[in-house]
C-alpha cells in the first residue's frame, strides 16, 4: 500500500510537471504567433507608405520603412528591453533591472527562462511599429540617416518609457492614478503621434504642398489600392499585436498588462467592433477609401484602452466617433501648414488621446488590483498629458537639432526630381508603365506640371 | 573556436555562445552596436555623396 502511494505521488508529480510544462511551451507558441502577426502591420506599413508616395519617391520611401523595422529591433535589444524593466516608477532604475540588460544570462537561448526572449520579441515588434508609425508622415523629403536615428529614440526609448509608466503592472501611472491602457492607445500611438507632430514642425511640408498664398496642393498617392491593402494588412497585424497586449497565464485565466483578469474574448469582442465603427464613421465623413481604412485603424486604437471591458456597441461608437473626427483632425493640422502625407498624427495621435480620453469618460470606477487606484477620467486625462508630452518633447527637440545642423531635410532639387533617382541604385516601375519625372524647375514641385515620360 | 558554455546538457541552462563569459558576450555585444552604428555613420555619407553627385551631374537642377 504505501509503495503504491509513492507511485501515484510520483505519478501525480510527473503529471503536474508535464502540464507544467506544456502551459510554459503554449505560452510561447502563443506569442510566437502574435509576433509573426505582427510582422504583417510592417507588410502594411511598407505598402501602404509606398501608395501614398509619388511614383518618383517610391523605393526611397520602401527603404526608410524596412530600415526603421531593421535598427529597431537590435537597439531595442541594446537597450529598450532594459529602459522596460528599469524605469517603471519614473527615472530611478528599479532593483532587479539588471535581468533585462542586454549581457543577461536571460537575453539569450536558457532552457531555465521560455518567457524573456518570447516577450522581448513580441516587445520589439511594438517598438518596430510605434518607429513605422512615424515613417509614413515624413515620406518625400526627410534625410533617411536622419529617420533613422529619429526611429530608433523613438522605438527603442520613448515609447518603451511610457511604456514603463503606463503599460506596466509597476508602472507609476497606474499604481499612482490608475492609468488604464490595455491596447496601448496612449502609450504606443499617442506617443507615436505626438513625437511625429514634433518631427513635422521642424521638417516643414513638401515641396508643392503650399501655394505663396496658403492654398493647399493634393500631392495625391501614386497608387490609393496599395494604400487601402496596405492598412487592411496593418489591421490584420493588429490582431497579434492586440493579442500580444494580454497575459497567457497556463492553467489560469488570462490577465492584462496590469494583472486585471481578463478574456481574449472581450478582446475580439471590441477589436472588431471598434474598427468596423471605424471605418463607417470615416464612410460617413469622408467616402475616401483610404480615409476608411485609417478610420477603420482609428475605431480600434479608440477603443483599445478599454478593449478588456467595453460593451461592444460602446467600443462601436467610440470608434465611431473616432473614425468621423480623425480627418476633421487631418484637415485642421493640414490647414495649419503641418504636412503629414499620411495623416499619422490624426489617426494616431489623435486616435490614441481619443481612446486614452473615452476610457475615463466611459468606464471610471472600474477596480484595480493590488490596492492600486480604480479608473478614473483624472488618471486618463494625467496619463494623456504625460504621454503626449513625452512623445512631443523628444521628438521636437531632436529634429530641431537636426534641422539646425542641416541633417534633417534632403536639398530642395533633390526633393524635386525625386529621391529614387538620387539615391536608389533601381527603379520601381521600369517596364510597362511611364515614369513620373519632373524638372527641379518646376515652381509646383513637380505636381501638374509632371509629364509621362516612356520608359526606356 | 569553442564558445560553448557546456560540457553536458545536464543542469544546462544559460547556453548561448559565449553565456558565462563577460569577455565573449561583451565583444560581440560591442561589435553588434559598431555595426549599427557604423552603418549610420557609412548611409550618412553615402547620402551625402548621392546628394552631391546629383548637384555635380545636374548643375542647374
């Protein structure tokens, strides 16, 4: 008897190891494929940034975008999984950071450690996407070398410390005001769009954009159908990187970032609705494909604060509202000489304040955990305003920076003649299609006065 | 060259080239962010020699 008792104990052990164990491997086949899906927004950005590029301007604006995702990833290695762990209470470094920095027995293969890498990972794309969201505004006439070093502070530092403060069971935004962000509305998108708005005002518009007298030019995509498949691709991804922002919790029920129980389900629930109100209210705004597919964008970024609790035809209206303000946002800003060529900072500045804002409008009172504040709208409207300053304020500084050394702009003929022809050693439409090419003495930048020339 | 950290699977568990040796990670960690670096630096000045091949090639624009 008591020898069958020590079988079944050992039974009983080698069972809960097993289950163990394989709760430990389906968390990381869970990220695993949420960060392959999120690789599909870069497949998004990458076309949707090169339709709205004029012909001339096309592979010059594909480069910038790989390159961003390219010097992303390794920074954020070097030094943004660290800026993660170390800073969650504000600026002094947190005990225990030393896990995360990049010679860590944790930063690479460890049969003992199926979390960090998984995580890192699925981190990473969020900083590769935050750095693309920036890319598009800028397409045409920002220096790439000067992008790129703008993508990497932005992927690699100053989302990943907002992230610390408000997208982090620590983070000093939640423990302190109860900041509630589950889908990152503010603390990737915001911040994104906040530090783009920064980078636009020094940068300036494209040449032909504005008339002497202040009337505005369309410099119109080269091919509208990439853009709208390129948005439908980025939506795709959002599903991993939604899924990316819950916890897996083997043998337990899911939580969000915060340690709050929470359902994938809930997830699906408001993901879907809040972009299909998305895309109506754009419909309804505007009737421009393109605008419906970053108002489609816009539904969900409004309701990913709250994507864990949200009534699902509340997430449809937020989104809704969203969707129908967001252009309204693209054409103030335009009206006020900020040239965004792909309304980044509408669709995700904006869309971000917005989802960040709706959360403390609609959903103050729900409790925290930990003896941590509950939702409240102060604690949304203190985590918008930090979050957009620390996108603006870094953004606007360095490019001034940039701008004042003369590194931040191409010259003006190159602009005009297109940056493919400068610096891109092959051409995107070689064969089969005219070819866009300009004179530099074109006073309208190239635009009307741009003839066909047959390719040779 | 011999960077493995193991003699034996068994109570493995850091085991990545060089894990345990603060000289071999802290090499390769130094020559990944010169490479980054280094190609900033390299795409400056290649942007710079495409800009003024331009201007050379296309006096009057």
């Amino acid at each position: 008897m008591e020898q069958q008792l020590l079988e079944l104990g050992e039974k009983v052990a080698a069972l809960e190891a097993g289950a163990g164990m394989s709760n430990t491997i389906n968390m990381e086949i869970f990220y695993w494929w949420c960060t392959a899906l999120m690789i599909t927004i870069h497949a998004g950005f990458l076309a949707y940034e090169m339709g709205a590029s004029r012909a001339k301007n096309v592979l010059a604006a594909g480069t910038k975008n790989l390159l961003a995702f390219a010097f992303v990833v390794p920074t954020f290695f070097f030094f943004g999984w660290w800026i993660y762990n170390a800073f969650p209470s504000g600026f002094t470094i947190a005990e225990g950071s030393e896990v995360a920095l990049p010679w860590s027995a944790a930063m690479g293969p460890n049969l003992t450690d199926n979390a960090t890498g998984i995580f890192w990972a699925a981190f990473a794309l969020f900083a590769a996407t935050t750095a693309s969201i920036a890319s598009g505004a800028v397409i045409e006439r920002i220096r790439l070398t000067a992008f790129l070093v703008l993508a990497i502070v932005l992927g690699s530092a100053v989302w990943i410390l907002g992230a610390a403060w408000g997208w982090h069971p620590d983070g000093w935004l939640t423990v302190q005001f109860g900041f509630h962000d589950v889908g990152a509305a503010g603390c990737v998108h915001l911040i994104a769009g906040a530090f783009t708005l920064g980078i636009l005002l020094n940068l300036g518009p494209r040449h032909g954009k504005y008339n002497a007298d202040g009337s505005i030019n369309a410099l119109k995509a080269h091919s509208v159908p990439l853009t709208v498949v390129g948005l439908m691709l980025i939506i795709v991804g959002f599903f991993g990187f939604l899924g990316g922002c819950i916890i897996y919790n083997g043998g337990a029920q899911w939580t969000n970032i915060y340690g709050q129980p929470a359902t994938l389900s809930a997830f699906a629930f408001n993901t879907l609705m809040g972009f299909t109100g998305g895309i109506i209210g754009g419909w309804v705004k505007t009737r421009d494909p393109f605008w419906m597919m970053s108002c489609g964008l816009v539904g969900i970024i409004s309701a990913a604060s709250g994507l864990d609790v949200w009534y699902p035809p509340l997430a449809f209206a937020i989104g809704m509202a969203g969707g129908v303000m967001a252009p309204m946002v693209a054409l103030f800003l335009e009206k006020r000489g900020i040239d965004d060529a792909v309304g980044a900072v509408a669709v995700h500045g904006f869309g971000g304040a917005w989802g960040v804002l709706a959360m403390g409008l609609f959903a103050s009172g729900y409790p925290n955990v930990d003896g941590m504040p509950a939702v409240s709208l102060t604690g949304q409207v203190v985590g918008l305003v930090v979050l957009g300053a620390l996108g603006f304020i870094p953004g606007y500084a360095i490019s001034a920076v940039m701008k004042a050394a003369g590194v931040l702009r191409v010259p003006r003929d190159v602009e005009i003649m297109g940056l493919d022809a400068v610096e891109v050693p092959v051409e995107a439409y070689p064969e089969g299609l005219v070819r866009m090419a300009p004179s530099a003495s074109d006073e309208d930048g190239g635009m009307a006065a741009a003839k066909p020339v047959p390719a040779q | 060259m011999n960077s493995s950290p193991l003699t034996s699977w068994d109570g493995a568990e850091a085991y990545f080239t060089f894990a345990g040796s603060g000289l071999g990670t802290g090499f390769w960690l130094l020559v990944a962010v010169v490479l980054v670096a280094g190609s900033i630096w390299y795409g400056t000045r290649h942007e710079a020699r495409d800009f003024a091949k331009w201007h050379k090639t296309h006096p009057h624009g």
